[in-house]
C-alpha cells in the first residue's frame, strides 16, 4: 500500500510581481497563485519573498494569517523553507542559500520565451532574459509551463527534461462590475494589451480599414516595444477618427469596454498564453485571434482563427462577423463554455500537485 504524499509545511514563493495595483499578466498570475495557494492550505506556512525595491511597497497589502513577508537577499530572507517557487521564470540567487538553509527543491514558472525567438525586444534585454532563464531552468527541480505551447519551448531551448515541466493553465482575472446599468454593445472593435510589435497591432489596423462607418477600433492598452510605428501608422490611417488608443485603462475602464466591445480581435504574433482571449470570451465577445503560439491551444473551437501574419485573412475574418450575427452569436455561447474550464482555482490546485510530486 504506498504512502500519501507528505504535506508541505513551508513553502517561500518569489512574490514581487504581485505588487501593486496595474498588475500584467505575471502579476495577475503571481497574486492569485500565492493567496490562492495560502487560502487553501491553512495547515501550512507561506513566505511572501520581495526583491529589496519592492519590500517596503509591499507592507501595505494585507497578508493570509498563515503567510509572511521576507526579502530576498539578506538577513531577513526566508530560512528553512521545503521548497522555492519562483513566478516569473527565474529563481534568485538566494535559491543556493536557501538549499543550504533546509530548502532542498525548486520550482520556476514559465509565462513564454518571445523574447529569445523574436525581434520584440532590445538586444540588452533579450541578453539579460535568456540568461535568467536558462539559470532558472538549470536550477529547477520542476518547472510550470503555463501552456503546451510553452512547455515545448522550454524543453527545445532551454533542454529541460519533459518529465520536470507540468503545464498548469492561467485562470481568468474578476474585473470589477461594468457600471450601473448593462452597456449596450456597440460597433466596436476592441483590442486588450500593450501597443506593440509583437501585438501585431499594425496589420489589425490596415485589416479594420475596411470596416464601414460607424464601426470604431479601440485599443486598450500602454504602450511597449515597438509602439512608434503603430501609432505612426495609426495617424496615416484613412479611418483615423474611428481609432482609438485609450493608453493605460484601470480594471473598472477595462470592464467597460468588455461590456460594450461587439468583436474582439487579438491577432498576436507570439503569446505564452493569451489572458485576455478568455477575458473576452467571459464577457460574452466573439473573438478572432491568431492560428499559431499557444492562441489555438486557449481559444480551442470558440474563436475564428487566422494567420497574424496575413493581412487579408484577418480582414477577411473581420468581415465575416461583423456581417453575421448569428456566427457572432454561436462564438459567443461557445466562448463563455470554453473560459468556464480556466480557473484560478484549478491553477492552484495544479501548482500544488506539482509541489506534493516533488515531495513525494
């Protein structure tokens, strides 16, 4: 008869991602796995690790009465820990003392590796990037991929062994309520995400062109790497008054537009995920993303796929819904279906099995 595995009583999570109220996707990510993970396991002890810069900002936050702040780096880093889970595909230095000091594994999650495959960064980061992840990789005991797509890329360029990464999907982030009242859909077009090249956002812009009056394109987002060219490009735009770059938008505006966007179109060149595809679908959008990354494995049969990479396609896929109701109508029923099964509680749950494999 074998044995359960044994409950982890201590466990020291890399939390400084969670900081903050404009979380990204890691800090959604981040801050749902560890209250998550401490709001479930009451039996056990969990250190909050900050990097120094992020430390003192921290202590305005309300922690679980099981869970604890500590630096990494330092005096007041956490001692004694089973195990080390770092959020963000790296794992600090500390991880060696902290093997010492009684944590004998490691995990590292991994969001995507865009970065090392493409031209969506500057040299100096790429640089920095890879090797922080190829650290964290070499020092994992396990790994969390949080798609298939990305799992395969963790195991072809950083050689990971298949058998220590575990694919462990995102859930969906609450947005606060839309407003008072429901807001009529309208003839919008939105987009959700920084304004930049590996956003595809150029080639969304001349696909929407074609669009007929009134239809608007609003894209929600700040603005990253890349973003001088689609700006520029929105300014030539022939439908420049129908074009809308809204700049940093706090959860309750996002909302808002979930609620008013009749088409969702996230024509991506490269997601490790696609938070936003589900956020969408949860809203009750129908929903035109990209054919290649981990888009299709997220959006499964509840989206039109098409090639980011042809301009045609996705215009012609604009078309086709804003021209059909009831094709906008059934991706609708089977959006909200398919954004049912992400959950964050399902996440924490499968984070935690990977730790009690690891102890076991």
């Amino acid at each position: 008869m074998s044995r359960p595995a044994p409950i982890p009583r201590h466990i020291a999570l890399d939390a400084t991602y969670a900081v903050g109220d404009a979380l990204s996707g890691v800090g959604l990510y981040s801050r749902e796995i560890l209250l998550g993970l401490a709001g479930a396991h009451p039996e056990s002890r969990f250190d909050f690790c900050y990097r120094p810069h992020r430390y003192l900002r921290a202590r305005r936050d309300a922690l679980p009465p099981n869970a604890r702040r500590r630096v990494l780096g330092g005096p007041l880093g956490p001692r004694g820990a089973e195990l080390f889970h770092g959020l963000n595909q790296r794992l600090p230095r500390l991880s060696l003392p902290l093997r010492r000091a009684g944590a004998a594994l490691a995990v590292a999650t991994f969001h995507d590796l865009f970065v090392m495959t493409g031209d969506y960064s500057t040299p100096e980061f790429r640089a920095r990037f890879t090797l922080q992840a190829r650290e964290a990789a070499a020092r994992a005991d396990a790994a969390i991929a949080v798609s298939e797509f990305t799992r395969r890329q963790v195991i072809s360029l950083l050689g990971v062994d298949p058998a220590k990464v575990h694919v462990v999907h995102h859930g969906i982030r609450q947005l606060p309520p839309a407003g008072d009242a429901a807001h009529a859909r309208e003839q919008v077009v939105l987009n959700v995400g920084a304004i930049q090249k590996r956003k595809n956002i150029v080639r969304l812009v001349e696909a929407f062109e074609t669009l007929p009056p009134p239809w608007q394109l609003v894209l929600a987002g700040s603005h990253g790497y890349g973003a001088t060219d689609a700006l520029a490009r929105i300014e030539c735009s022939p439908a420049r008054d129908r074009i809308r770059a809204t700049g940093y938008v706090t959860p309750a505006e996002l909302a808002g537009w979930y609620a008013r966007a009749s088409i969702f179109a996230f024509p991506s060149l490269d997601e490790g995920f696609g938070m936003p595809v589900l956020e969408a679908m949860a809203a009750g959008i129908p929903v035109i993303t990209s054919n290649r990354s981990a888009l299709p494995e997220v959006a499964g049969d509840a989206a039109l796929l098409v090639d980011p990479g042809d301009t045609d396609a996705l215009r012609q896929a604009l078309g086709e819904l804003t021209g059909n109701l009831e094709l906008r109508r059934d991706l609708v029923l089977r959006g909200r279906a398919r954004a049912r099964t992400f959950t964050w509680a399902k996440a924490v749950r499968e984070t935690w099995d990977v730790y009690q494999t690891l102890l076991g």
